[in-house]
C-alpha cells in the first residue's frame, strides 16, 4: 500500500485534479491519497489558504467579510464546474464557512485553524466526489475519521501516539480513501492545524500508521535538486538520498520536503519519493533510510540559509574548567534558546544559533554569561550565513573538506567558522549572508561541473 | 626589572653555571633568578630531580637508600668543586636528606614534595655562594623567604593570591636573588611543589609579583619553533606569539613553555621571552599579549598531539531539542570529565576530550547517556590526533583552510573532524593517531617551505 500526497499547485485547478486522479487510479497500490487546498495556478495567483487568512482577518476586525468569502466560493466553483460534478457542494461550503465563523467568532485561535484548514477539507471532498463521477469507488474521509488525534496546542498540532492503531484501520477499505491533509482533531473535537508544513506531516502520519510501503509526495518539480535553482541553473536531481541527508539539507533552508514530516517515517523506515504531479514518469527523489554510497559522488546537496547569530566566548584557561560549557548553555536553556552549533578552540567558544533564537533577548543572554561566567571577552555576531554540504559517503573519502575549501577560497570568501563532527556526513562553513550565493555556485561548480 | 629563570640544563654542571652567572651579571635588570635542579649533562644522564625521586623510592619501601644518597652528593660535590667554593655546602646537603628522610619517612607524600625539590634548593644556595665568591653580592632566598606561599596540596601547589603583595617586596633588595624554582611553602610550613612545569610556575609568579618588565625564561633551545624539530628538520623559530597562541600550541603538545606557566602573566601582560642559555644573543622568542600580523604568514605554528577520544551521539531532531547539549555535559561534569571540544551537525555532536580524561570511566559515562538521552546512536573511538593550525592572522585571511586541508588531501590523510570557532587562533583537525607525523610534515612543507 501506497500513501499519496499532493500539494497545492498539484490540486489548484481542475485539470490539475484529473492529473492526479489519473495518477491515482492507475496504481491500484495508490490506496490512501492525502490532498492539500488549490494552490497558486500562476505565479500572481493568491492560495485558497491565504485567501482564507484573509477571510479570518475580516472576521476579526468585524468587517465585512462577503467579498473575501466570494473570492474562495469562486475557486471552488470554477473547479466544481470544470469537474461537472453537483453543485450543491457550493452551497455546503458557504453554510460550512458560515457556521464556523457564527459559532468561533469570539475564539480566534480556534477560528483561525477551522478556517485556514477548510481549503484542505473542501478540496479533498470535491476530488472524491469527482472520482466516484468518474466510476471509481472514492470515499473522503475528515482526518477524525481517519483517526488523526493530535494535541490541542492552536497552530502547532502534535500528533498523540495512540493515533496510529486508529489510522492502521484504514488498511481495511476497499474503496480509494482521500483525506485533507494539514489539520488533525484534538480529543476535545476542536480542529486544530500542523505547523509549516501541514500536508506533508499529514501524509507521513498516515503512512506509519497503515505501515505504507511507500510514501509518494507529489509536488510540481521530479524530485529535490542537489542545489537550489534559484541560485544554479539547471542543478542535477538527486535519485536518492538519506533521511539524516535531507535533513541536514532541510535545515539549511531546501524547502522541497519540510523535515518535520520525515520524524513519523524514520524509526520505521518508511521510504518517500518526491514525485512531479505533471511528469508521473520521471523516477523522482528517494528518501531512504539507508543507501548505496558512489564514491564518485560523496556530496549529495549543498544548501546555503541566512539569518544565523553566533555569540563568541573567550575565556583563558577555558578547557580546564569542568562544567563551564554547561554554564553557558544552561543560560541559554532559560532563556529557551535552542543553539544549532558550538565550535571551539582551547580558551574560546562560538555558539551558533537562527538569529530568530535570540531576537529580544540578546542583551540579557549577555548580560547572563558576562555575570555567571566569569569571561575574559564577549562578542556577538549576526548576519552569518551557514552552508552545509551533504553527503553520507563524506566523511570517508579524502580531499572532499579541500575540495570545499579550494571553491571557497578561489571565490574569494572568508571563512568565519567550520565545524564538521566525527560520525559526520556533513561540513558545515559560517560565512557572511553577503557571500551566500556566490558560495553555493563556488562549490556546486567545484563538485558537479569540473 | 627582569626575571630570569634557567632551566636544568642550563644549570647542569660548573660550567654551564658559570655561562648562567655571566648572563645574569652582565645586566643589571637581570636581579631575580630563578633556577631548576642540575639536568642532564648528556643524553643518557639522569636529572637530580630523578634521583632524588629514586631516593625516596628506597627509602619508603625500606630499602638501603645510602648509595643513592651518594649519587646524589656526587653530583653536587662535582659541581662545588669545579667551581672552588666551600664544600662544607656537601656536608648540609647531606645533613638536609637526612632531617627530611627521618622527619617526614612516615608522611610519603610530604617526603616525596620536600625530597624532590630538594635539587632546585642546594642547586640555588651553591649558585648565590658561587656569585659571592667571584664579587658580586648575591642573596639566596628559600620560597618561604620569597613570599612564595601556596596551597597545601602535596604536588599540585596552587599560588595564593595574597602572595604576590610579599614577593613585591623583593624589588628592595639591592643584591642579586637566587630563588629556587618547583616549590613554596603551604601557610602551615610544609614544602608543596607545583605541577608539571613546576619552575616555569615559580619564575612566572616572581615576575608577576615584583611586576618585571620581562620574564625571561632559559632553556636549551634558541626559542620556540613552528613545529617539533623531531619530525621536521631544522624549523623556523617563531620571532613573536601571542599568550594565546602560545596556549594553543602547548595544548596540543609543544613542550617548550609549560602553559599554566603563562597565567600568573596573562592578566598582567608581563612579556616572556624565551631564551638559549649557550647562545644568549640568539633574540628567541618573545610571548607577548598582542603583536603586529604579517599577512604573509598568518601561521605561527603547527603542532600535533596523539591520544585523543570521541564521544559520538546521534539523535534525530537533536537541534530541536532546548537543552539536550547541556544534559550530556551534566553527565561529563558528574564524572569529572573535562572536554575539549564539541563539533556537531544538524542531528549529532561529538565530544573530544583527551583519552586519560575517560579511562576507567567509560562505561559508566555511556549508559549514563544512553540512560538520560533517548538517543539513536552512540559509539567512542579512540586513537584520535589533534592537529592544531595556529596563528592570529589567520581567520581573517582567506584561503588558510584550504592551504591545510589540501596540504593533508594531498598527504592521503582523512579528516575525521574539523572545527574552527568565529573569533578563531586555531583550527583543529581530529585524525587518526597513526597520521599524526605526516600531519605535521604535510602542512609544514606546504606553508613554509613552498
């Protein structure tokens, strides 16, 4: 059995719909299909989930709001006609918005999610319905249904454990299941949303819970790049990569797959494959646990984010205090800051962090170290970007960090910090945002084009 | 005023004692002398130090101690000898082991203090009688006399603070001052010496205490060279380094200048200048707090220490976790484990420390991590070398990364680490104990020989 997601651009317009319901017919192992709300049909295109931000913004502010909700009855009416299906559906949604505005009204929190998660709800009845027009037994499923119990946190739904005995059911209908993907039910009833990346954490929870052999993204490009191409023309596509790859990628801003959604996968195992919704044939990216290493090509991706702060520590003597470390980062835990990196020398330290970490914070974190830790020298350092190369062969092969090293230095940047663990398969280089791009080209140009 | 401190070597026969008084008398800011017990005189010698250690051997396991006594007297008495001054000093030296041996035989760890640094102590009274003897008004002061008072843990004496006002006051004294080095006296009376390094430690507290000008230390070499001279031939000698510099290349192994010496210094920004005692107008090397960079060569030194090990844990969404770092760290500092360093990726840290940190300990510290984590994976390895790159000039100036890293690509050596903070000195490689020498020679050659 087979889980299928698709994403926005893939659902946002009728044609785009029978696409994948050809897609999803073909292959009978396509049994569990996760859909997110119509995206963007061209690039001036607004989101139906943003138009129904929108919407909630009126709502709140006690404005007229009979425009916006226009607006979205509008979308899901040109794709219901195209689709020739009962336009009652129409009618459905209007009373659907309706109800939730008059009964959430004075509950923002809670109207937000009911109203941004309905794009995902509506879409995923209107392609059952159109499926079951087609003559293909199509049953659309609310994620309570489905069992998706999440906990009761507005916005940032975490999904309970004793969910995925109720999701393994599902393996027992016969007819193709389709489930709006970006939301779940906490045990109260309330709708409650996942974080960024809602649709795809939908889809890898369903594919745990029914044990899915594969889980199929489907999304509008044939798989994950080895570098963004936005910054390189035409980068290669990656055939396969690991989890602990792509998250490394994920975190240092490659936004194909959001790497929350592989933690439901990991522990067991559950491969994904990034497919393209409008070239089903091309084989797409893997998404293993575990791969063959070609020695050839130990760097599977490069990525590049901005926006990182490093606070620098010196401290003579600093290595022969036990327990200084933990002074410092304990400091950091009260202030509920989670750090990303930590290189050090003998008598100094940096901590690395998303310059969000420690917004409005940073003059009392200072203050802390500079009066619990008895420190020589202090400094704190922003708009630092981090480059991450990644590759699970890296680590073994020899020349791979001066390989690195050589594009850097040839494109003229500087290299504020490296830091590459032992049981690694990644490098990681602080450098200036302001060198960012010019270093992913330096060294997707060292690796892939020489 | 200066202090200057000669080591064993440069006070290891008659001759060699008569160079260290001709250096000492020729500068009138040379007034406080520190000196070491008789080293060897050639390779296959034994130190004073060594046989007084023997001696105490014998004697705490009851054994005839009369013929290491003997040695012990031979050597000095040669020494009085060739430099014709009283020979009653034979007798007192004599009547000294003896009062220790019966006074303290029952007390081993007070034994072993005042045996072994008994050697800086007669070495000290013979060179002030001789420097009287040849006119020049020279004072002999034991460490209590000094000032010198220390903490009352046998082998490990720790200055106190309130010290330094005492020793101040021998800038009073119009004649030349021989203080032994390696030891002071605790409040209580005892004789406690310092830890490795021992004489190094007591020039550095003299000159911090009377404020000098310059300490100067005196040792075999002409300075302190870039790299061992037992793997490369004939090395630079390094003109100036930083205290800063000068730490990190002691930590990984440079022998030259015991870095615990440089703290009394540190704060004060007294400049050392390491000396040749048989070439005193070779200039040396100058330590200092802060110096001019040639940008034509950031790297002041390389050096290499073998016997390192790795704590490596991996955890998927480790980053994401506040404070996980620090619970590892609880649990080195509960086993009294000082760590060196912590390169990390995205989902994994490793921990370096040195071997002797964890021996004995290791198992106890795993499962206490598997225990408290929740963590994937975790393994140790040991055998580890850490390669230090030093240099002030070198995190501004682009490239020196890639000098290294290709230097050791090119050698066939695997970087298993790498780690080099924002407001680096240093960047440290961790490899294999087994490439440690061809480190070394690789990054010589390729920065100072190209």
């Amino acid at each position: 059995m087979k889980v299928s997601k698709f994403g926005g651009s893939s659902v946002a317009t009728a044609s785009q719909i029978k696409k994948v319901l050809d897609i999803v017919n073909e292959d009978s192992e396509r049994r569990i299909i996760v859909v997110s709300a119509p995206g963007k049909r061209h690039d001036q295109d607004t989101k139906t989930t943003d138009l129904l931000i929108r919407l909630y913004e009126k709502v709140i502010n006690n404005l007229d709001y009979t425009h916006k909700k226009g607006e979205i009855l509008e979308r899901f009416e040109e794709i219901v006609n195209e689709l020739h299906i009962d336009t009652q559906i129409i009618t459905e949604i209007d009373e659907t918005l309706e109800h939730l505005i008059n009964t959430l009204k004075n509950q923002p929190e809670r109207l937000l999610d009911a109203l941004k998660s309905s794009g995902e709800n509506f879409n995923a009845q209107i392609i059952a319905a159109y499926n079951n027009s087609i003559g293909i037994k199509t049953l659309y499923l609310s994620p309570k249904e489905a069992g998706i119990i999440v906990s009761n946190e507005p916005g940032n739904a975490q999904i309970l454990e004793s969910s995925y005995d109720k999701i393994y059911e599902l393996t027992r209908y016969d007819e193709k299941i389709i489930i709006p993907g970006f939301f779940g039910y906490s045990e109260e009833g309330h709708i409650v949303t996942f974080p960024r990346g809602g649709s795809d954490i939908t889809g890898a929870i369903v594919a745990r819970g029914v044990k899915a052999q594969l889980y199929e993204n489907f999304t509008d490009v044939s798989g994950i790049y080895r570098a963004n191409p936005k910054i390189i023309n035409r980068p290669e596509i990656i055939s396969e990569i690991t989890y602990r790859e792509m998250r490394e990628l994920s975190y240092a801003g490659f936004g194909v797959f959001h790497d929350e959604a592989l933690q439901p996968l990991y522990h067991y195992r559950i491969p994904v494959v990034i497919k393209n919704t409008n070239r089903p044939s091309d084989p797409g990216t893997f998404i293993v646990y575990d791969r063959q290493i070609d020695p050839q090509k130990v760097m599977t991706g490069i990525s590049c984010d901005e926006g990182f702060t490093s606070i620098n520590i010196k401290k003579y003597l600093m290595n022969r205090e036990v327990g200084f470390t933990v002074k410092i980062l304990n400091i950091l835990a009260e202030h509920n800051i989670s750090f990303d990196h930590m290189p050090s020398g003998i008598d100094n330290i940096s901590i690395i962090m998303r310059s969000a970490q420690i917004k409005g914070k940073e003059q009392k974190v200072l203050e802390a170290i500079r009066r619990e830790c008895e420190i020589d020298e202090l400094n704190i350092e922003h708009d630092l970007a981090i480059l991450m190369v990644v590759g699970e062969g890296m680590s073994a092969a020899i020349g791979t960090a001066n390989k690195v090293t050589s594009a850097l230095a040839e494109a003229n940047i500087n290299l504020k910090m490296i830091n590459q663990g032992s049981s690694e398969i990644s490098m990681m280089f602080g450098i200036s945002n302001a060198d960012a791009q010019k270093a992913v080209k330096a060294c997707y140009q060292n690796f892939y084009n020489d």
